[in-house]
C-alpha cells in the first residue's frame, strides 16, 4: 500500500477533504467515501458512461479518473443537477418522455446531458445522438431518452426567452 | 349525493388500463436516489470476489492462501476445501445438474471461481486476489460441441461412473461422457415420411452464436447473517427472490423463515439475473464465517465470462411444401453447447426451454424436433436473453427457413408467410410440437404491417437498386428485412411448468385502507418494466381506486407473498392476472359492503367505474372509497372488518403474442456497414396496459435484438479464452448507431387471462433479430446467397460481398 495523499475536492457545492491511497478511482471516492450514490459503476473499461460526472465543467467518466488526479477539482453529479424542489428540466423531460426503464444509466445519461446542452443549447438529433454516445443505456434503445433531451432543451430555451 | 364529475372524468382521474401513466419510479431513479445493491452500505460490511482461472480445462493440483492471508485487510480465503465440510462446495443447478461453488480439483471454463478473497474493501481483496498462487494443470480444451460428442476428454469425471459407464442425467439416457441430454417433441417417423416424398425440401444449417444479456448494472449481492437472532438477510440482483430464498435454504440448511431475501431497484436483468451464482453461496459463506456483512459485485469482466450465457445453439433444418408454397412438415436438430456445467434456466420439463415453438406462426401439420445438449469448456449458464425460454432461437430458425424455403420457390416471403400463416378461424390452435396457442390474427397484422412500409413499392425500388449495381450506379445494395413471430410467454401452468420443483404460478396480496389508498404486494420484480406503474393501473380498472393511491411493492420476501419472479415475460400474462384476480376478490366483498350501506340486496349494485350503484337508480351509489372506509368503521352483519385479498393465479395456459416487423437498410458492400432506413414493428400483446411502456419495451428489445444480429457475441479461441470480455469487444449499441423505430400495434386479446394482456417484454427482442438478419440476408439473395450466420459485423458482411464476387 502506497502512501496516502492529502485531497480536497468541491463536490455539489460542499468542501470534501481527506487521505487517500493514489490509486483510489474517483467513482469509488463519490460512492464509497462520500456516500454520493447517483453515479454508477457499469464497466471496467470506460465505455459506458455510468459513472459520468462534471469537473471542472467537463463531463468525466470518473471510473477511469483518480482521486488524486481529481485533487481541487469542483465536481458535480447527478445528486447536484436537482432535487425534490429544484428539479432540472432534464430530470422532468426523461421522466415525461419515457426516457428510463431500470433507471441504472439515468444519473450519467442526465449528468452528459445537462453538460451536452449547455455547449449546445439547440441541439439537433445528430447532435444529441453523438454527443451522448458515451453513454450506454441497455433499455430504451435511445429514442426516448433523444426525445426527452429534445424536450429539455425546447424548455430551457423558452424559459430563458421568457426571462430576456 | 349529487355528482359534479362527469363519467369520463372519473374514468381518467382513475388513471387505469389502457392510458400512458408516467411512471411512479421514475422521481428517484432521474435524481439519483435508486437503490441498487451496490447502493447498500452496512456496518463493518466487508467484501469479497473471486480468484478466476485464466485455464478453460485444467487440474487443480495446489492453491496456497497463505501469502494472502498476510496482505493487510484481507480477512479469509475460501476455497473449495473450506466450503465441503458444509456440503457447499458444489450446487445444484436450475437444469438438474450440479455446479462446483469453487474448483474441485479442476476447473472447466475460463473465468471459473477457484477461490473467494474476503477483505476490508475492494482494493485489498483486489491485493489478496494477486497473492493467491494456484497451481493448474493443463488438460485439453473443448470448446466446440461436435467434437466434444466425439472426445476422448472427459469433462465431468463426477458423471462417469468407476465402470465407465454413463449414468441416465437429469433429462434420461446420454450418449456419451460430454452428452448431456436428448430431448424430442413431434412425430419422427411421420415427418421423415412426408420430407422424403415432398415435393420440394429445403435445408439449412445455421449457427445461432453465443451472447451475453449483459445489464448495465451486473450481478452482485450483500449476505448478511445475523448470528444473535439467527437471521440471514440476503439482497441481491435477483429476478426471482422468492425462488433465491428456497435454493439458499436447501443447500444452506438455514430454515426458510430465517432467510429475508431482498430484491432491491436492478439495473437490468434480461435473463442475467435469473440464475444462482457462486458469488451468493461464497458471501454468504463468508458472512456467517466472519460474522459481517459480506458483499460481492461482479465486475464486467467477471459477468461476462462467467454468469448467463444466452444462445449457443447449432441448428440443422428441412422443410418442405407443394410448388405452390404450402409447408407440409418440418425438421429441426440442434446441437447445444451448455459449458461445463448445465445451468440451463429452464422450466424443469424442458430442457431445451419452449424450443418446440419452432414451428412458428404457420401452420404446418408435421414437425419434428430433436435437440443435444452438449458439454464443452465454457462458461454455464443458458439463459434466456430478454425472451421467453429458448423462443428466440425457434424464432429464428423458423424466420430463416421461411426465407431458405422463398428462396427454393423463387417464390416472395412475404407471400410465402402469408399462405402458410394459421388461420384466425383456427384457433385455439394445436401446433404439431404439442403447443395450444390461444389466439392470433396473422393476416391481419401482416397486411397492415406490409401496407404501411408500401411492401410492393420496397420491392421494386430494391430491384431498381439491383439494376442500378450492376451498372456501376451504386455500391450500396437495399435489403428488405421480414420476420413474422409468434411468442410463447407467461410459464406457466403448473401441471407442466415447475422450477426446482416449484409450480410456476405468481401471486398479489391487496390491503386497502380504511382512507381508500392500497398497498399490493406481487411475487414478481421489476428491472425497468415499470411495474409500480402498470400494475396499479391494473388494480385501478379493477377496484376504482386511483392508481395514483395504489403502491406497489416486490422484492422483499418477508412480505411479498411467494411467486416466481420476472422473466420469460410472465409477470403481466402470470401476477398481472393474480393481481386481476385478487382486485375482484376486493371488489366481491365491497360490493356486499355497498349494497349494505345502500340497503338493497348485493344483486341490485353494481361496479361502475369508481362506484357501486344501485341498478337503475344511478344517484343512489357509494364510492369504493366510502366502502373502503365502512370496512374498516362499521360492524356489518355477517361480513368481517377490512378490505383484503391475495389471488395464487396458475394460468390454464401460455399467452402466444405475436407480431410482424419490417427492416429496411442500405449496405455498402465495400465497407460491410449496414445502415438502417426503416424499422416498423407492429405487436400484438393482446391487452394494452400502458402504451407508453410498451413502447418504450419494443425500442429497447429492437435495440438488443440489432445489437445480437449485427455484432453482438461471446466468442472463444480454440484454447477456451474469451475474446470478447470486456464491452471493448462486447458489442453494446450507442445512440449513434441505433435508428428510430416506427411501433405499431393489433388487439388480440388473450381469451383465458382475465384482461386479456399477453406480455411484450421480449416480443421485439424476439421478432427483431431475424428481422435484422433476413434485412442483411436479403440484400444479398439476387447475387446468390442463401444463408450466412450471425452476427453481422461489418467485416462478416463485407466478406459475404467479397465470396459473392462483389468486389470486382
Ligand atoms: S463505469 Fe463504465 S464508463 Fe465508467
Ligand atoms: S434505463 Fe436501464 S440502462 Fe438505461
């Protein structure tokens, strides 16, 4: 066993800081020592998506990132995109839509979604097809979860219309 | 009373059968609040995972833990020596055989469990796992079923007996030390007949690879053995908890009431998380050996080499008919590779699963099937991937044959289909391998089907694109993709459905309420079909409750009443009708409770919607919601306190949904890509509970079935290792490579289910693969092919081009 390493994150606003083995995945730091459950473990090999967070406003597939690669990072995860009270519009549109079954690949697929429209907020299907290809779903097939970013989008876009 | 709302609104506001409910899961699974296994933290729970043999066929001649038990947070390591003084180092298996829990002496597939590392967390049993050193011995490796029926190499030295000879299996006579079983339907005698003097025969051997359900979350479990109160707890990925809690307490010896077993959210199952893995028996093990909470989770890896394997069959066909295309018998014999050890999850009579279904959706008056079950060096398992047992294999093989057959006619397979399909005024049908299917409109659904996608207009534009090849114009061929499917789901009834000896029935338990909200309890478990969803709108219909009053809880096997659990589509055709059947029981008792409080005799009420009224007095009437209250605050003569009811439903049949789709794609012969134009898929599930999930059921099993014909496999070398373990070389579609999907539907509703639903769980999984497959196969039949097997990766299907000469 190595020695540990002094880590400090921003995780969903909140200041995290600890000892940490080097070798300790980031996925396993969310789920195992912070108790942050949202983000899943689907793979070995950084194909599916599951564990998909935001650092440092990128989407990150936090399996295949060290803690101590992470270190003063400012991570977001499905828990910190919306709640009970404050719903993301993505939140309500996969649900609207139809865009889950098992639920299991919901956190990364809305986590890269969010992230999707905010470099996009007018994303055509191709685009949204592309953009979330890092993603796995084993259920839906797609089409619905296209679907209810489609409808996220048109939403975000008429509210902040409203709002000009 | 008076009354304000309209009959409609009150028909709405009930939010039943028939109308696109959102789902009631969705709230916590889209803000990460899902409670998947792995989700589960306990005190002091430790972790544990396996030592894997990198051999396919190898003696054991040494493990040594020793320099293990010295890496820091490693607890124990069990090994098969540990677990024999309890009689746990072996299991029985679903199929009727056994299954070493961990290597006894030798180890019969790549990946297999040779020794279980429990530690602190999951990187010290990672560190412990290294420090394992297994001694192996090489033996030769079998990985293909044929030669394995002809090997010197025995497999399983334990079904041999010190004579030599080889002892009946589970399933009769075998032939061979590597010969599992034989099984038969239909006439053999008869059909040879009418195959040798017909007037064409069509033959085709196929290969129907091997694949993987592969979930997004895999299996996993947390064993946890109270030793103060006597109590094991158990939550696991489990498609049939109460069926987990059974096998735990036979082989365990622990008392069945001393065992919870706790099916929590799962991420997926189809047909992954049906079976009993070492990885329970090993946690639990180690749970009540170290006193704590044990877990294990398999990684990728892990679950794709080592649980629930699907497919694998080998199948040699001949079919025949007069000139004009009417189909007079049929022939099928499969060989079928089971690993090492047979793990099938099957109902106990058939080891094949409902592969005598293979006559399809045609009515074809002689049949004959015969089906070897094979020993090799693979992985066990055999399940049923998002399909009913072993019907996507049938399936195929018989949406091959039609088109095998087309071909000998020179004759359109849609028209062959189309006069060869049972007749609407033929059902209940008796198939000629011993089915009674229940009802079906073909023509009906096959016409709509074809008229929407323009079938004639497909046609020519694909003989113009055929022109337009061979001048040079294009290097993109057209294929037009036909597969018509009839499903056999919902096992089953009990006087031939059993697992492990348990009748196949399910179960809904209903308490209402005193306020008029309900809770109902079902033996089945949701992986993503949206059960708390649909099953309340059943009960809504039903009782005249809001769904939105209704919860619905699985999963948890001290309180869910017993059932069978979710797979082979047999929660809506099976619980959804105990939950049916269990809501008139409600509505029996409220309807004396109503007709009480209107003081009229019980004949004079009746149910309307939300309501009794009195008959022909409809402003005389008390809500459900009323009775439900009156059971609970009034002493009614002859009639006891509250509102309950559980219904134990053994269906008298099968359903038989069944459905027509059509693919078209572009295939660019010089790169082998396949490009999906058009896929309609028009089912007919009798019934329609929720369009909304049905929907969304057929775009994922169009999305599995376009994964396993274009790409999907679990394929070996020659020396047993695994070549596609990881989802590198697995092939899962993305969002990029999937095509939106035109759904259609027919109502044929079920005639014995008491609302008439069959399940659609796993119908497009079912129709969809040969769909895609026919689409790949036809592009190419004007340049001579017939037949070429699964999956249709890009370079198989460049290399169809290239041995058709294409390439110039
Ligand atoms: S767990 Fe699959 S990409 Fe991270
Ligand atoms: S909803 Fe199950 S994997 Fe996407």
């Amino acid at each position: 066993m190595s020695k540990k390493m002094h880590i400090k994150l921003k995780v969903n606003g909140k200041d995290e800081e600890f000892l940490a083995e080097p070798r300790e995945l980031l996925i396993y730091t969310l789920r195992e020592r912070l108790n942050i459950t949202g983000p899943h473990i689907g793979c070995d090999t950084s194909h599916c998506g599951a564990c998909t967070v935001t650092i440092n406003g990128k989407s990150v597939k936090s399996c295949t990132m060290f803690v101590a690669q992470a270190d003063g990072g400012d991570i977001t995860t499905i828990e910190g995109i919306g709640g009970p009270d404050d719903l993301h519009p993505l939140q309500e549109a996969f649900k609207e839509h139809h865009g889950l079954q098992c639920g299991f690949c919901t956190p990364g697929m809305i986590t890269r979604a969010a992230k999707l429209l905010e470099e996009n907020p007018n994303p055509t299907e191709e685009e949204i097809r592309f953009g979330m290809a890092g993603n796995i779903c084993r259920c839906t097939g797609y089409q619905n979860i296209v679907k209810s970013i489609q409808a996220a989008a048109a939403e975000m876009n008429a509210a902040k219309e409203a709002a000009e | 009373m008076k009354d304000e709302v309209t009959r409609e609104e009150r028909l709405d506001n009930l939010k039943g059968m028939g109308c696109s409910r959102k789902r009631v899961e969705d709230a916590r699974f889209t803000q990460g609040k899902g409670n998947y296994v792995d989700d589960i933290k306990l005190d002091g729970m430790l972790f544990g995972d396996f030592v894997r043999t990198p051999y396919a066929h190898a003696r054991i001649k040494n493990i040594d833990t020793s320099a293990a038990m010295q890496v820091p947070g490693v607890l124990a390591v069990l090994t098969a020596a540990d677990l024999e003084p309890l009689g746990l180092h072996w299991m029985p298996t679903l199929a009727g055989d056994k299954q070493m829990v961990l290597a006894d002496g030798k180890v019969l597939f790549q990946g297999q469990e040779v020794a279980f590392v429990v530690a602190e967390d999951r990187y010290a049993a990672a560190d412990g796992i290294e420090a394992v050193e297994v001694d192996y011995e090489d033996l030769p490796v079998i990985v293909d079923p044929f030669e394995s029926l002809q090997s010197d190499v025995v497999l399983r030295e334990d079904l041999v007996a010190e004579d030599g000879s080889i002892p009946d299996g589970a399933h009769g006579p075998r032939t061979h030390p590597n010969h599992i079983f034989t099984w038969e339907a239909g006439d053999k005698q008869t059909t040879e007949e009418v195959l040798a003097n017909a007037e064409i025969v069509a033959e085709e051997s196929m290969y129907y690879h091997r694949t993987h359900p592969c979930p997004l979350e895999t299996c996993g479990c947390v064993a946890s053995m109270d030793k103060v109160n006597g109590k094991l707890t158990l939550w696991g990925t489990f498609q049939a908890p109460h069926a987990i809690r059974t096998v735990v307490s036979l082989i365990s010896g622990i008392e069945e009431h001393n065992i919870r077993v706790i099916s929590p959210d799962i991420g997926g199952g189809f047909g992954n998380k049906v079976g009993a893995y070492p990885g329970y028996v090993c946690s639990v093990v180690a749970s009540i050996v170290t006193g704590k909470p044990v877990k294990w989770i398999e990684d990728r890896m892990d679950n794709l080499i080592s649980t629930a394997f699907a497919r694998d069959y080998w199948m040699k066909g001949r079919i025949s008919a007069t000139k004009e295309g009417k189909i007079t018998g049929l022939h099928c014999h499969v060989t079928a590779d089971h690993g090492g050890f047979d793990a099938c999850a099957d109902p106990t009579k058939f080891p094949a699963g409902f592969m005598n279904i293979c006559t399809g959706s045609y009515d074809i008056p002689t049949a004959y099937l015969e089906v070897d079950g094979v020993y090799t060096n693979k992985a066990p398992g055999g399940v049923s991937y998002r399909c009913s047992f072993r019907v996507t294999e049938a399936v195929y093989f018989i949406e091959r044959m039609i088109e095998v057959l087309a071909i000998k006619l020179n004759m359109d397979a849609a028209e062959l289909r189309r006069v060869n399909f049972i007749r609407k005024e033929q059902f209940p049908y008796k198939a000629a391998l011993g089915w009674e299917y229940d009802s079906g409109d073909y023509h009906t659904a096959w016409d709509k089907a074809l008229k929407t996608v323009d079938y004639d207009g497909l046609r020519a534009e694909q003989a113009q694109r055929i022109e337009d090849f061979k001048a040079g114009k294009t290097r993109k061929l057209m294929g037009i993709g036909l597969s018509f499917f009839t499903e056999i789901v919902g096992a089953g009834p009990v006087k031939n459905c059993d697992i492990l000896g348990l009748g196949m029935f399910d179960s809904c338990e209903i308490r209402i309420h005193p306020t008029g909200s309900a809770i109902a309890r079902l033996g089945t478990i949701s992986q993503g079909q949206g059960h708390a969803t649909t099953f309340a709108q059943i009960l809504a219909s039903e009782i005249g409750l809001p769904a939105d009053s209704i919860t619905i809880e699985e999963g948890d096997t001290d309180t869910a009443p017993y059932g069978l659990g979710t797979y082979g589509s047999r929660s809506t055709p099976v619980a959804g009708a105990a939950t049916a059947m269990a809501g008139r029981k409600i509505r029996a008792k409220a309807q004396m409770i109503a007709a009480y409080l209107l003081e009229v005799h019980d004949n004079d009420v009746e149910f309307d919607v939300d309501r009794f009224v009195v008959k022909g007095a409809p402003e005389r009437f008390k809500t459900m919601k009323e009775v439900a209250f009156a059971a609970y605050n009034q002493a009614i003569p002859g009639i006891e306190p509250g509102l309950e009811a559980v219904s134990y439903y053994d269906p008298p049949n099968m359903t038989y949904p069944f459905g027509a789709y059509v693919c078209v794609m572009d295939i660019d012969v010089d790169t082998g890509v396949p490009d999906i134009r058009r896929f309609y898929a028009l089912d007919d599930c009798g019934t329609r509970i929720n369009p909304m999930i049905i929907e969304g059921q057929v775009h994922g099993g169009l999305t599995e079935a376009l994964a396993v014909a274009l790409g999907q496999e679990i394929a070996y070398d020659d020396m047993g290792n695994v070549k596609t373990g990881t989802l590198m070389d697995f092939f899962l579609p993305t969002a990029w490579e999937v095509p939106n999907y035109e759904t259609d539907y027919t109502v044929t509703p079920s005639p014995h289910h008491p609302i008439g639903a069959k399940g659609v769980g796993e119908s497009p999984h079912v129709g969809g693969v040969p769909c895609f497959s026919n689409a790949v196969q036809d592009a190419f039949r004007a340049f001579g092919n017939t037949h070429t097997n699964m999956p249709h990766d890009h370079w198989r299907i460049w290399k169809t081009a290239n041995e058709l000469g294409l390439h110039g």
